[in-house]
C-alpha cells in the first residue's frame, strides 16, 4: 500500500471572447492512495490568482487563501475509511 500527497500549482486556461489571454493558477492538494495496483485518488482544487494578458500589459489578481485544519480532515477522513476497510476485508494468505 502507498500514499502520495499532492501539492502543487497549474495553470487553467479561461476563453474570453476579445483578444486577452486569460488563465487561473489553482492549487492542487490530494492523496493517492493504491493497493494491490487499485486506488483512490483525491484533489481539491482551489484557485489562487487570475493571470490577463493584454498585447501591452500583464496583471496578475490574487485570490486570498482561507487556512483551516477542518479542510485537511475533511480530505483525509474518506481515503483512512478507505484504507481501513481494505486493511480490514483481506483474504487470508492461499485462499
């Protein structure tokens, strides 16, 4: 059994209708959780800026982060379910 945790940023391209490039910057938080080559895998997406591209400019607009620990249980709370459960429903060796 292996757990991966995720934390990163990507880029999200937004159409718009005139000739600006609009793209959001998402953090990216989860958990990979795999046993026997079957898995869970969890993200959250938050986003944390928009980026606007003008033929003369560039302006990038942050978005404000709330911190809370209750987001962290609320993510984790299914894969230890999971996890349980898989640990708990094991076939015994040679059946």
């Amino acid at each position: 059994m292996g757990i991966k945790l995720t934390d990163g940023l990507r880029h999200v391209p937004i159409a718009t209708g005139d000739s600006r490039r609009v793209e959001g910057i998402v953090r990216v938080r989860g958990l990979d959780l795999r046993v026997r080559g079957r898995g869970l895998v969890l993200e959250r997406w938050r986003p944390v800026a928009v980026v606007v591209r003008t033929p003369d400019a560039l302006r990038r607009l942050t978005i404000d982060e709330p911190r809370t620990p209750a987001t962290a249980l609320a993510l984790l709370a299914p894969v230890v379910a999971f996890a349980a459960t898989r640990l708990l429903a094991r076939k015994p060796e040679g059946s």
